[in-house]
C-alpha cells in the first residue's frame, strides 16, 4: 500500500478522525486530508509526528509504499534489460543473415573468423609427389590463402590446384613457379582466394 492508504487505514483502525488525528499530530485538518488523498507529500517530521499520534514506527507508514516503487523500479530495469537483449539478439541475427561469410553465435564468442582453418585439407589435397612449405592466412576475413612448396612431378601443381577449386572454391592469384626440369623440383607460389562456406 501506498503512504495515503497506510494513513488512512491505520486512523481508521484507531477509530480516530481526521480532525481529532490533525490534532494529536500538531498538523492542520486540511493537510492531513490532502495527504490521505495523496495530493501532498510529507516531510520526515510530519510522518514522526502522525506516527507518534498513532502510536507506531514510521516505517509503518512508509515501509510498504517504498517496496512498492522499489518494486516498480526493479520491474522497469528488468523490463529495460529484457528490450535491449532482445535488441541485440534481433541484432545479431539480422548481421548473421546478411553476412558474406556467417558465424555462428560460439564462433563469435571465441572470436573465429568465417571458416575454420583449412590448413590440414590444404595439405590433404596435395598429390603424394608434392610438398607443401608454407600455408598462412591473410585478408579482411581470412580469406587469402597463401601456398607455396615443391612439386616433383610435371602436371602435380595443375592437379593441385584443381583439387583446390573444386573443394574449396575460390580463384587464384600471384601464381609463381620455376620451370619444370626433370631431375629437379619446381617450386611454386599462389594465393587462394576462398570462396564462402
């Protein structure tokens, strides 16, 4: 309940009147009316004055009023709190539909980038007679591949990189090789652009 119903109540379960209250309290009649209504607030003296008039604590005036609005408080924060995460979960969402390259909510949690590191099938796809020297990544989103290593057979790199292609997608850039000379390796150096998972 609120201070004017609290007021109210326990004048009338003392069987007291407003203007016998006023009285008791040292207040006028008409401020004790306005009060009860809720048209005016008290200060702390007048709330210790009509407390020691009724014979109780002045918690007893204020106390369930003030749980109210702290109750109404706490609900208006909970209901902020709950707007602005379902703000960022619609956020979130909308920013996942629309991406090139889209994550998922643990990939952004740990911080991943678009794809997982494709390192090992890199290296997989490679034929049996050529060695891979270096794989690193670069690019806005990871999405530059670098390759470079040895092939020891004449149509290895061509094989390679058709294997890339068809796994992975993407184009090809800044391809470098030696001439191929029997008896000696060619070595060779690309970018893989990746294609969206």
């Amino acid at each position: 309940m609120s201070f004017p119903d609290n007021l109210r109540t326990l004048r009338l379960t003392r069987g007291l009147t407003q203007p016998a209250l006023a009285e008791k309290a040292g207040i006028e009649q008409s401020y004790l009316s306005k009060l009860e209504n809720g048209r005016s607030r008290p200060s702390e003296d007048v709330v210790a004055r009509l407390a020691q008039a009724l014979d109780i604590k002045p918690e007893a005036l204020t106390q369930n009023g003030d749980e109210s609005e702290d109750r109404l408080r706490r609900w208006k924060r909970a209901g902020w709190g709950a707007i602005a995460a379902a703000v960022l979960a619609v956020t979130f969402l909308a920013g996942r539909a629309t991406a090139v390259y889209p994550l998922s909510l643990a990939q952004v949690i740990k911080g991943s980038s678009a794809m997982e590191d494709p390192t090992p099938e890199l290296i997989k796809l490679a034929p049996g007679t050529m060695e891979i020297g270096m794989i690193s990544r670069s690019g806005k989103l990871n999405d530059h591949v670098f390759i470079s290593g040895e092939s020891h057979a004449p149509n290895d790199l061509n094989v390679y990189m058709d294997a890339l292609r068809k796994h992975f997608g993407g184009s090809f850039q800044d391809i470098q090789t030696t001439p191929y000379l029997p008896g000696q390796n060619q070595h060779f150096s690309m970018t893989l652009l990746l294609s969206a998972p």
